[in-house]
C-alpha cells in the first residue's frame, strides 16, 4: 500500500485497509475519517 505519505492513518486503519484489499474487497464500511480517506486512495468503494 503507498496512500499512507498523504494521509494521517494509524496502525489499526492500515491493517483494516489493507485486509480489504488482500481479500480483494470491492469497498468498506466505516465511520472513521481517517481509515476512509485511506480506503478511497486505495480504490474501495466506502460508504456510509
């Protein structure tokens, strides 16, 4: 993953992040700003 320069993420957001990616999710649930801002630079759909 290469988003994080650009963004103030913690340890917890990454991991998350990066699971959906593995798992080759197409988006992901969350209410955090941080791990949504993370989520859409690495193409997942986020919702709410």
């Amino acid at each position: 993953m290469h988003a994080t320069t650009g963004c103030v993420c913690r340890a917890l957001d990454v991991l998350h992040v990066a699971a959906a990616v593995i798992v080759k999710a197409k988006g992901m649930l969350t209410f955090d700003k941080h791990q949504r801002e993370l989520a859409k630079a690495e193409g997942l759909e986020v919702a709410p």
